[in-house]
C-alpha cells in the first residue's frame, strides 16, 4: 500500500481531482464529495468500449470503439485499446460511464 499525502490549494476543493497510475484511474474525487480509491483492476473485457454512443471522440460502428481489437493469446475474451498511451484522458476514467458489467470497483476512503 501506498500512502500519498498532498497539500492542495482551497479552490482545488472545487474541482475534480483524479489520481491516475500511467493511464489507469487509481482513486477520483468529486467536488464535496469522499475520496473513492480503486478496490478491484479491470479484467480487460471491452464492454466499456463495445456500448457508446454518438458523442464518443473516436469512429463507433455498431456502439463499439474501432481502436478496440482483440488481445492475442489464450484468453479471447480480454480486449484492449491499440492507441494505449495516446488515447484521450475520457477512456482512462470509463468506470465513470457506469457501466454494469465493469469489473473495476471503487469504495470510500
């Protein structure tokens, strides 16, 4: 575990904060509202990207993001985005979409 202490200006208070590890969202805090800290990973299935809508910045046929494939191996299931590093901060926080199906959790610190 590890313990993060920062002080931050008053208006901060105001704003969104999100804690990100390379291009996973580890913990996110709301205006007013607890810190939620990330309890449970993403498993890899896609279904974050496979039920989007019109507004998504990226090309979607049929409510699946194109940049989506396929991970290689034994375990067909996994999925992963090819433009990993470079794709836009609103795909690295898709747990906020609230997607039923998603593995990754969160809970109150």
């Amino acid at each position: 575990m590890i313990k993060i202490e920062l002080e931050l200006p008053d208006w901060a208070d105001e704003r969104t904060i999100y804690v990100m590890a390379g291009i996973e969202l580890i913990a996110y805090r709301f205006p007013g509202k607890t810190w939620q800290v990330k309890s449970s990973r993403c498993n890899m299935c896609g279904k974050c990207c496979m039920k989007l809508g019109e507004r998504h910045p990226f090309p979607v046929i049929n409510g699946r993001c194109v940049y989506l494939v396929k991970r290689p191996g034994k375990n067909c299931e996994e999925h992963e985005c090819i433009l990993r590093m470079h794709r836009p901060f609103g795909c690295c926080v898709a747990v906020l979409r609230n997607v039923s199906e998603c593995t990754e959790k969160f809970e109150k610190r």
